[in-house]
C-alpha cells in the first residue's frame, strides 16, 4: 500500500507553498488538469489556476502540465500559458514521468508531482521517484473511467490512512 501513500494531502492546489519546496530543493512540478487545477470537461484554464502557474513559474519551477487526457483537450487548457504540455501521458506508467525528468535535466527526486488520483497521479509519481502531493478533487462528478478509480481508492484510503 506505500506506493499508493502521497507524501502529503491539499485541501486544493492553492494551498501549495512553493517557496518551501524550493527551499528543500524541488526544481520542477508536474501538474495534473481535471479536478486538479480545473474543473473536469471545462475549457480554457480559469483565471486562478493560470495565477497559481504563473506563481510557480516566477518562484523559479519548470512546470509542465502533466495529462492522461488527449492532446486537443490539453492544449484547449493551456491556450495562452507558457507551459511545457505531456498529454496522453499513460500514468501511472514510470517511463512517462523519466522521460519528463530528462527532457528537464533534472532529478526524479526532484519533481513534484500534483494530482487528485492515487491510482495514477500518486502511484506514478512513487513508482518513478518523484514527490507526489495528492490534492482532493475540485467537485464531486467524475468521469466513468475515474468514477471507478475512485471506487478502488476509496479501499486503498482504508490502508493507508
């Protein structure tokens, strides 16, 4: 149950401090888009969350937006920032999360990974090495796919709390 365990828990993604992170030597963050900084199946990103990327950038963090959704929906929420963009990323296969740290030149060790799902966000980010910060979803309506994800990790919480 450990490689489902997050290093720590967000009530929301705004709660994350990123001076303290640069301070114990993180350089980049993954972040994850549906019920992570936006409202599942909603377009572009939302004033608050392009605020919290740009926060993150300008403390000195290379971002990327980290995905397992497709590319045309990726892009949609990116639009206008200036972001690095992983779609269909697979998670939580490892080599998704590696190939991001080399593109980087940085250290697995390094990366944080942020995201609203044990079974891939969490997972991934234990299983490659990087820093996993689960964040509770933003609304309660799941897709189907994740919908029966959440029944898993509903179990999984049990274990590991």
């Amino acid at each position: 149950m450990a490689l489902f365990k997050p290093k720590e828990i967000l009530n929301i993604y705004t709660d994350f401090d990123g001076e303290k992170y640069l301070k114990d030597g993180f350089k980049a963050i993954l972040l994850d888009v549906d019920n992570t900084i936006a409202i599942p199946d909603t377009g572009t990103c939302d004033e608050k969350a392009e605020a919290f990327i740009n926060n993150l950038k300008s403390l000195g963090f290379k971002v990327v937006i980290f995905s397992n959704n497709n590319t045309s929906r990726v892009k949609m929420f990116i639009r206008d920032l200036d972001v690095d963009y992983y779609s269909f990323a697979l998670k939580p296969l490892p080599f998704s999360y590696l190939n991001i740290a080399k593109k980087l030149n940085v250290k697995p060790s390094e990366i944080i990974v942020m995201g609203d799902q044990l079974l891939t966000d969490i997972l991934g980010a234990n299983l490659s090495g990087c820093y996993g910060i689960y964040c509770k979803k933003l609304q309660e309506k799941d897709s189907t796919w994740t919908s029966i994800n959440r029944k898993i990790e509903n179990i999984i919480w049990r274990f590991i709390k």
